[in-house]
C-alpha cells in the first residue's frame, strides 16, 4: 500500500519552458543581487539598533555566544539567535560589509525560493506572477532595506517564502515540510511578532495534512521495485512513509534551531517565560479587534502600500482604512476558494485558503500590539496583502484558462524586468542603513580611537536626540573593533541590548566618553567638569551652522509654546504641519531641513572617572 503523491506542475516542462523558468528567475532576483552587489566596499559604520545587532553578531563562536534574539523595548529578547547565527561568518569574513552581504544572500535566496515554488506547484505562469509581485514589493520597500541587518526587516521576505513553502506543504508536498520549519523558525526568532501568523499556518498546514491522510482510503497496489541493496531498500522504506519521514525530518529542524533557546530557559535568563507573562499580562492596553481592523484594511487598499502607497502617518503609525476595503479583500479571498473548490481545483483554493488564515492571524497579531501602532513592527502586512493578491490573480487565471497560454508568463517576465530595471536606475547604488550616522561615526570613530588609551576602560555616554540615542551602540563597536575596551552604562535593558559582558558602571572604567551633538552643545549642554574634546565632525560648514542656528532660533520663536522641548526637528510631515499652522515660511522650513539633512554632527569628550 502507497499513498499518492501530489506532483507538481508542469511535470514535464519542454526546453523552451525550462530556458523561461531561470529567466523568470533571473528577472525577480536581479535587484536584490545587484543591491547586494553594490553594498561591498561600503565601509558601513553601523549606529543604534544595527550596531547592537552587530555585537551580539559579533560574540558568535565565543564564550557569549548569544542564545537569544535582538532586543525589544519591553524587556525582553525576541525569541532565538538564527539571524545572528546566519551572518556570524559573514561578518568574520569581511566585517560590517559582510553583514550587508549576508543579509543580502537571505533577501535573493527568499526571492528566489518563492519564485522557484511557484514554478514548481503551478508552472511558469504562476513562476512569473510571483516574481513580478515580489519586485513591486522591494521596489517599495527600497532596495536598500534588502540589506538591512534591522531584525523587523530582515525576516520580511523569508516570510514570504515562508508562505510559499507551508502552501506547498498543504498541497501535500512533504519534502518542503523541513524548510518550512527553518524558514519559519528563522522568522519567529528574528522579531516575535511573526509568532502567531507562523504558529497558525503551521497548524493550519499539519490539519490539512492530516485530513488528507486520514481520509485517504488506502487502495491495493503493487509496490514499486526497489533494489535488494540496502540503499535500494532505504529508498523504498522512504517512498512508503513519506509522512513519517518528513515529520522525523521536520522535527530535526525544529528540535535543533530552538535547543540554544531551550538552553538559555534552563539555565540563563529565562526569556521565553518573560516572553510568556508579557504577553499574557501586557503592561499597557492592546490595540484591540476594531483598531486591528482598520490596519488590515489600510494594508488592502488600492493602491496597497506594498505597491508602493503611503505606509504611515505623520508620526510613524500605521494608516487605517475603512473596514470596506478588507471586507472586499476578504469576500474576494473567498470567491476565489469557493469557485477552486467547486471546480476541484484544490491546491488554487489551497493558495486562497493559505492566504485567507494568515489574514485571520494577522488582525489577531495586530488586536495584541501594545503601544502606538508604529508600522515598521507590523510590516509583514505588506507580505500578506502581496500573497492574497497572487492567489486572486492566480485564481482569475486557472478559472480564465489564462494560466495556460505562453504569452501569460512572458508579458509577466518583460513587466518584471522593466520595474527591476525601474528600481535599481533609482536606488542604484544603495545606502546602507541610517546612512547619515554611519558616516558621521567613520568621521568619529578613529580619531577617538587614537586619542585613547589601548590599555584603559571607557564608559560611552551618548546625548543624541536626533537619532535617539544611536551614536552611543555606534561608538561603542566602532572603539571595540578598533580594540578599545568600551562599555556601556548600566540602565534599563542593557544588559539584552549589549551583553552583560559589556555593561559596567561608569566608576568603574578609567574614563567617561560623552559623545554630544552639536545640536545639544548649542541649546547650552554642559559638559562635566574636567573634560576635554578629543574629536569632532561636523557635516555643515561654519557658515551653513550659523544659518542653521539662526533657523533653529528664528523657527522656535515662531512656534512659542507649542515648540517641543529639546532640539527642533523637521523629520516628520507632523513636525512641518505643525511649522506651517504657526506660520513659518516654506523657504525657512525646506532650508532648515535641507540642512538638517546632513546630519547633527559630533564632539566627543573625555572626561575623568565620577566618584562614587
């Protein structure tokens, strides 16, 4: 007795087929490659989250190994260390550059993997439709985001070849159990959000599976010859339970990429249970089922913001949508797995069903946001909204017989080269990430670096408004990769956001680096007794820094009261609105941010040890 196995289609592509397979392939990962490309030899310095990420990149292989995640603000890590386990030898290869390139590698081989299902389960029509889809979305997110090492943006296209892979597995295709499982382990383990839409599908995928088998009547038929050799007999043994086989193989994985974060519950900090009490407790109200709606329905509007459509608000926060438009996504959804259904197209209303319960998850994972619903915690929407449109589309065209005509995949192909060719003439070549304060770092770092002594301890103290802080992690590696022994102060959450190996109070170390924009110096920041200024950089000249005081006074005045406490910034459209109601001028606002657009610029200063 055998169970049958569901063959992918084509299963016999001609040659003419095979050579526009690896162009629909080439065509969706050229951007990628190229951003990739052109990210070695960027000298990148990274700041703020990057760098922290970067040192705990940096401890793999070592006694601090890390056995958790990037840090979060509410105390906790996210779930497990796959991200910096991936790039830790790309790093030790060629250095922050090499964490771009790794980074890169994980964006090509999602594209790629995704595209390759498709062409696997539904041909080169269904090949190509993914890959015009997954150019619209880098193309929106930048190519430079394909790069970034930031946890929230590094998981989003393995997520979307997550979502191929666990429909391929609903299809009962078996083989792809085991990379779902890494795939989806690697995404839970880089940011926790993707923990309820990756924990349902898989247990959306293993039902399916299981009703399938269950039911299966299990007809009488000659088993297939196998050789008397052993590996002949292993063959057969595996062709025969192919379910138990890939479970085995699928529990491996798990078992295997979630043992450093069974180590670390045992006997370290206890990060899952932490992880558990918040999120049955949280520490402020969740975002909840109406306001999780209105998300997912400004995530389904036409445009969509994967297309390339405004994504925030003035102040960061996801853009709601009146419920219609998720409503009509949703009925469209089920249209097209009702019509499958009725026409036994069962893997076409797989592919509606697959997109259907990550909705569902989805708006859950949305209702359990704590805080201000800020987009980029919650951008795996895009992934979502981009796969319930291939599976609509998709649907259109197995119902319209479209999906078997050649001139299909080949106008698909030409619109998925145009807009790559479109996105890399514009991005071309990329920034790294938070490209103003890596290059004020580079500007820092050394010179700091030698007006310093190998041999003593320094505590780093950042006054850093403008990027939130971000000099301070950025100082920190750049001085410890220059063999500085630099540590930061303790407080809350430093010891996740840097190791307990790199926390040591200020009194301790033989001197304190305060590294201060020239913003905060100017709006009268005193220094500490003692200190000296060790290094410099400043992106404005002297005269562009006068004019860039005056505005700052000239615009202050205007705003009166309501001007906001700290350094004045333009950042955000809700900071240039709020310029306009007082009436500055358009020409003060457009200068002021021009300039403000080349950076804050840095003084670093030392100063003697604090007494206890």
């Amino acid at each position: 007795m055998s169970l049958n196995v569901v063959s992918p289609e084509p299963s016999n592509p001609t040659g003419s087929d095979r050579l526009l397979r690896w162009v629909v392939l080439l065509a969706a990962t050229t951007p990628a490659i190229a951003a990739t490309l052109s990210a070695i030899g960027a000298h990148w310095v990274p700041g703020g989250d990057q760098a922290l990420e970067v040192l705990r990149i940096s401890d793999v292989g070592g006694s601090h190994t890390p056995l958790l995640g990037a840090w979060s603000r509410w105390g906790w890590s996210h779930p497990g260390p796959a991200l910096f386990w991936l790039l830790a030898p790309w790093q030790r290869a060629l250095g922050n550059d090499g964490v771009l390139l790794g980074c890169g590698l994980i964006a090509i081989s999602s594209i790629g993997g995704a595209v390759a299902i498709g062409l696997r389960r539904g041909g080169t029509a269904l090949g190509a439709l993914v890959a015009l889809a997954g150019v619209v979305l880098t193309s929106a997110l930048g190519l430079s985001v394909l790069v970034d090492v930031w946890n929230p943006f590094v998981a989003l296209l393995p997520f979307l070849l997550f979502l191929m892979l666990i429909w391929s597995v609903a299809c009962d295709d078996l083989v792809m159990a085991p990379a779902a499982a890494a795939v989806g382990t690697f995404c839970v383990q880089a940011h926790v959000g993707f923990l309820p839409l990756v924990g349902g599908l898989c247990a959306a995928a293993v039902a399916a599976v299981a009703v399938r088998h269950l039911g299966r009547r299990r007809t009488s038929s000659p088993e297939p010859p196998h050789s008397d050799r052993p590996e002949g007999r292993v063959r057969g043994w595996i062709a025969e339970h192919r379910l138990a086989t890939s479970a085995i193989a699928t529990a491996v994985v798990g078992v295997l990429m979630w043992l450093p974060v069974a180590a670390d519950e045992v006997w370290g900090s206890h990060n899952l249970t932490a992880l558990w009490h918040y999120m049955r407790s949280p520490d402020s109200a969740t975002a909840g089922l109406a306001s999780a709606l209105r998300v997912m329905s400004g995530q389904f509007r036409i445009p969509a913001p994967w297309m390339g459509a405004a994504n925030t608000d003035e102040h960061g926060l996801s853009i709601p949508a009146h419920w219609g438009w998720g409503a009509a996504a949703v009925l469209l959804l089920v249209t097209a797995a009702a019509w499958a259904i009725r026409r036994r197209r069962q893997e076409t209303a797989l592919l509606d069903a697959v997109a259907l319960v990550g909705i569902g998850f989805g708006i859950w994972s949305t209702a359990r946001v704590t805080g201000p619903l800020f987009a980029y915690t919650m951008q795996w929407w895009w992934i979502l909204s981009m796969f319930a449109a291939v599976a609509v589309v998709w649907t259109t065209l197995d119902a319209t017989g479209a999906r078997r005509h050649r001139f299909v995949p080949i106008l698909l192909v030409a619109a998925t080269g145009t807009l790559g060719a479109w996105a890399m003439l514009r991005d071309l070549p990329i920034d790294p990430p938070q490209p103003v304060l890596s290059r004020e770092l580079a500007h820092l770092v050394g010179p700091t670096a030698r007006a310093l002594d190998a041999t003593s301890t320094y505590s780093i103290h950042a006054v850093d408004q403008r990027n939130l802080g971000g000099v301070g992690p950025g100082m920190l590696l750049g001085l410890r990769q220059q063999g500085i022994q630099a540590f930061a102060a303790p407080g809350v959450g430093a010891d996740i956001q840097y190791g307990t190996q790199r926390v040591r109070p200020p009194e301790e170390t033989d001197g304190v680096l305060d590294v201060v924009s020239l913003e905060a110096l100017d709006d009268g920041w005193e220094p500490q007794p003692g200190s000296r200024e060790i290094s410099r950089y400043d992106p404005l000249t002297p005269a562009e820094r006068d004019e860039y005081r005056r505005l700052q006074r000239r615009i202050r005045s205007s705003l009166g009261p309501s001007a906001p406490p700290g350094i004045l910034q333009m950042t955000t459209e809700g900071d240039v609105r709020r310029a306009r109601r007082h009436g500055v001028s358009h020409a003060d606002i457009e200068r002021f941010r021009k300039l403000e657009a080349l950076g804050s610029g840095f003084a670093v200063l030392l100063s003697p040890t604090p007494t206890p």
